[in-house]
C-alpha cells in the first residue's frame, strides 16, 4: 500500500504511421514524449512505442483523441520489466 | 531533390521495423511525405495516401481493390493502358465495362458518363486529364453521378497532379492516382493512392507492414492495409522534398505559369498554317499537355528532328493511350506532345515555336 504514481506510461500504436502522428500531435501539443523501441515484454511489433511520464497521460489522451489517434494498448511501467496494461 | 535521395541511400533504414535510428529516420520520411501530400491535395487524413511505385500500381490496386465478378465499370475512349488493361483484364474475371466516348477534342460529356451508370455499376474510372489532349475532364458533374448510383469514382491525375489545383475537400473523389515522377516533380519509382475513409479496396499485395506481426493477416487499417514490402523510402524521402516546395510555391501559382505558356503556345502554332493542334481551344480546360501534328509529316520524324536540331525533347507516337487517338482520329500515327513545366521559360517557348516554324515551312 501507498504505492507512489508510477513515472512512465509507454503508448502502443497500430502501426508506423500512428506513431509518427501521435508524436505530432503530442509534440505540437507540448507534452513532452520520448519515441522508444516497443518493450520486449509488450506485444508489438511496429518498432516504435511512445513514453510519456504520468502526469501528462490526462493531456495526452485529450490530444490523441482529439486527433483521433487512438493507441493499441497503453501500459504502465511498475518497476523494472513489469508493465500493467491500463485502458487509453 | 537529388541530393536528399542522395543523403537517403546512404543511410536507408528500413522504416517501421525497427526502433533504431535509421530506421526511424526512414519512418519520417515517410510520414512527412505522406502528411504534405494531405496538405497539398486538402485532405484531413494522412493515412489515406498509400505509396506506390507509380500510377499505374496505384490504378491497378484501385481497379483490382474494387471490382469484382458481376460488377460493371464505366470508363472513357481516352484513358491511359494503365486504366483499360486492368479494366480489360477484369472483363476476363467477370466484370462488364462501357467505354464512353469522348468528343473530338478529347473531352468527355458527364451527361453521357451519367446515362452509361447502371445499378450494377460499381467503378467509374476517369482521367483527369487526358495525356493526349490535356482535356480536363468534368470530375466534379460525374463524382455527382457516380455518387447518386452509389458508384466509386476513381480519378487518374497522372497529368493534373502537382499542376491543376485539386482539393480533396472540394473534390470528394473516391479513389485518387498519381505517380510522383510528373508534376509531383518527385523521382521515379514513387507514386501514390488515396482511398477516401469507408472504401472497400482489397489489397493487390499482402505481406510484411511491421505492424501487427503476430499475425498472418494484412493490417485492416491504413496505410498498412495497402502498403506491403519494404518501401522505396530514399525515393519517397526525394518526393517528400518537392512536395515541399510546391507547398510553398502553391499550385495555383504553378498553374497560372503553366496557363500562359500554353496560351503563347497554342497562338503560336495556331499561327503555323500546317500545323494541327489537338484538344480543347480554351486554356482553362486544357491540363499542361499540347498534341498536334505538321501536316504530312510523320510524327516521330518531327519528334527526331525538333531534338536533333533544335535540342528541343518532346514524345511522339501514341503515348500508352490507343483509344485517345481513335478518339481524335490520329490512330496509328500519334501525335507529338509538348509540356510546359513549371521551369519552362517563355524564351523556351519562343525557341520551340521558331523551330517548329522551320520544321513546318520544309514541308511546304
Ligand atoms: C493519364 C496517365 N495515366 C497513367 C499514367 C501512368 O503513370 P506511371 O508511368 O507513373 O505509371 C500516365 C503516364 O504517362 C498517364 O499519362
């Protein structure tokens, strides 16, 4: 108990294309993000996922759904290797 | 243009398959090029533009994508053979097509594209502008048709693309080809579908997308859906960069240039008592393209000679579009073809028409 908010939030896209828009759009939108290689332990495959910390989800998934980009899967980094998926 | 193709092949990493550098690099190229695509043809949704090698891959996906046994196509008489050898090849696998005429100046009647609809009539396939005549065909009265029958509309800009402005918000097309060689001014080997959200396209090519590995269907969504294989990305990255430019130029002023070396050139010849222009007399209908022919002299030795003694290149013959010249009564021959860019010069145009007088005047 009295877990602390975890820091980082990686986002999976479809494909290449969404990534790359998603990273427009968020940029454009000034949350800061990071392009990452997808997570080994994510099931995925375009290459690219993007990291944002989690204070900026809320801003983030305004952005992307305002663009309508919606990601495949969103997933937040516990400790180390361990990710919990989350919805959008 | 060339020195970005030239920066790219000496890094071409292969986009969207993997997550270092390189790879991401190619990635946004891709990206870029397909969203200044969006941008210069005014449509909201990048994704929509898939790359293709040309125009004629991006007809046929088109072509092939809809139709299907029992379906009927309407076409016209001045269609390029990257429209009617699909078509023709879809008749073998079941499919009716009407061929509709077009007047002698190369233009069709959207009247008689209208009554050549049925209720079986899935596609209507139309070039925008004919590459024989330059007529720019009416897309917007037979979009209107096509759509009252529920039929697609796919429009060949092979010849409009890059030089006749045309917004996708104004002109909801269904299916839109165009290759990035002509125009687009990109290098060869690029070329581009759009598909308008909500039409069935089935793909021509399925295989790798880097998406969605897991499994071993095609990606439902765009522009997986249609693009399979590794890409031409160091080609694409060079389109990417004359798009760039004609976003900044805007085709309308590419147009207006375009328009008044056509004016002085359709003066010009009309003033050569034997030679014969082809196509609409009105510039404002007329795409950047001038066929004509010297009275009595073979095509191709016009062609031969405006290069080898003027230094002037033009294309003779049929242009890959027989039914273009049946239309305008120049079959088997051809024409000679003249097509002001955007970096032709009114001193090039004077130049041509001096030459020309001096081919024509031999013959007399
Ligand atoms: C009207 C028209 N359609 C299609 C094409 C085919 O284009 P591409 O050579 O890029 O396949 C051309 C090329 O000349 C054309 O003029």
């Amino acid at each position: 108990m009295g877990r602390t908010a975890p820091p980082e939030v990686v986002l999976i896209f479809r494909g290449t294309h969404q990534v790359m828009s998603a990273e427009k759009n968020l940029k454009r939108a000034g949350v800061p993000m990071r392009l990452i290689p997808v997570p080994r332990r994510l099931t995925s495959d375009c290459g690219l996922a993007i990291r944002i910390s989690h204070p900026d989800r809320d801003l983030a998934r305004k952005v992307l759904s305002r663009a309508r980009i919606i990601p495949r899967s969103v997933h937040i980094l516990l400790d180390q290797e361990e990710y919990e998926e989350v919805p959008f | 243009m060339a020195e970005t193709v030239a920066r790219a092949l000496g890094r071409a990493g292969n986009p969207g398959r993997s997550g270092h550098a390189l790879s991401i690099r190619s990635a946004r190229d891709l990206f870029v090029a397909r969203e200044r695509l969006a941008e210069l043809f005014g449509a909201r949704d990048s994704s929509r533009f898939v790359f293709t090698g040309n125009a004629t891959e991006a007809l046929n996906q088109a072509i092939k994508g809809i139709l299907r046994p029992g379906d009927h196509a309407v076409t016209t008489s001045v269609e390029h053979n990257s429209v009617m050898r699909p078509l023709r090849r879809m008749e073998e696998a079941g499919v009716t097509v009407t061929v509709v005429p077009a007047g002698p100046d190369g233009a069709v009647d959207a009247k008689a594209v209208a009554a050549a609809i049925r209720r079986r009539t899935r596609l209507v396939a139309v070039v925008h502008a004919s590459n024989v005549t330059g007529a720019i065909q009416p897309a917007r009265q037979i979009l209107r048709a096509a759509r009252k029958a529920g039929a697609y509309l796919l429009l060949d800009a092979a010849q409009t693309a890059g030089s006749v402005p045309l917004s996708l918000s104004d002109l909801p097309v269904d299916l839109l080809a165009a290759p990035g060689h002509k125009g687009l001014l990109g290098p060869q080997g690029t070329g581009f579908l759009y598909v308008r959200e909500g039409v069935p396209v089935v793909p021509l090519i399925e295989g790798g997308t880097g998406s969605r590995s897991e499994s071993d269907r095609q990606p439902d969504f765009f522009p997986d859906a249609l693009e399979s294989g590794t890409p031409n990305s160091v080609g694409i990255a060079g389109l990417g960069v004359s798009l760039a430019w004609l976003l900044r130029k805007g085709i309308g002023a590419v147009r207006r240039k375009e328009r008044e070396l056509l004016e002085e050139l359709v003066e010009g010849m009309g003033r050569i008592g034997n030679v014969t222009v082809y196509g609409p007399r009105d510039p404002s209908r007329r795409a950047s393209v001038i066929s004509f022919l010297v009275d009595g002299m073979d095509p191709a030795e016009v062609g031969r000679r405006l290069e080898k003694e003027f230094g002037v290149l033009v294309r003779s013959g049929l242009h890959c579009s027989p039914d273009s010249h049946r239309t305008i009564g120049t079959f088997p021959e051809g024409t000679v073809r003249v097509s002001p860019g955007p970096f032709t010069t009114g001193k090039e145009i004077a130049r041509f028409l001096a030459a020309l007088r001096k081919i024509a005047a031999s013959r007399r």
